[in-house]
C-alpha cells in the first residue's frame, strides 16, 4: 500500500511521535515550518514537506518558510 500524500493532524503527530494537541499548539505558536492546506474543513499536512521540515532540524515557520524560498 502506498503512503499518502496528504497527512490529517493525528496522522501527523502520530508520524512525529507526539501528541495531536503537541503538534496543533506547535501550529498556532509558529512553531510548525510546514503550513497545512485546507481541503473543505480539514487541514492536512503535506508528507513530504513534512519529512524535509525534521530532515532540516524542526526550524520554526518564518525560518523554514525563508529556506523554501516562500513569503512568510
């Protein structure tokens, strides 16, 4: 079976080895590099950049936002 693409919050944190209210209190603190995109009323994480953000030591949004060339 293939790995999605897209992760929902609890899927996330499950991955990261935390709590879901660990990785949304990370989110609303700007602590969380990648942004989630939001698909009707859900917010999921992209897997991938997911996986770069810890590869590249967790750096907080605007930090990880500049190193991806993007506005933060």
């Amino acid at each position: 079976m293939t790995e999605p693409l897209l992760l929902s919050f609890a899927d996330a944190a499950t991955l990261l080895g935390i709590s879901r209210a660990t990785l949304y209190q990370l989110h609303s603190y700007g602590h969380l590099g990648p942004l989630p995109h939001k698909l009707g009323r859900r917010s999921l994480l992209n897997r991938k950049e997911l996986e770069a953000w810890t590869d590249q030591g967790m750096p907080p949004r605007i930090q990880w936002l500049k190193m991806r060339g993007q506005n933060g």
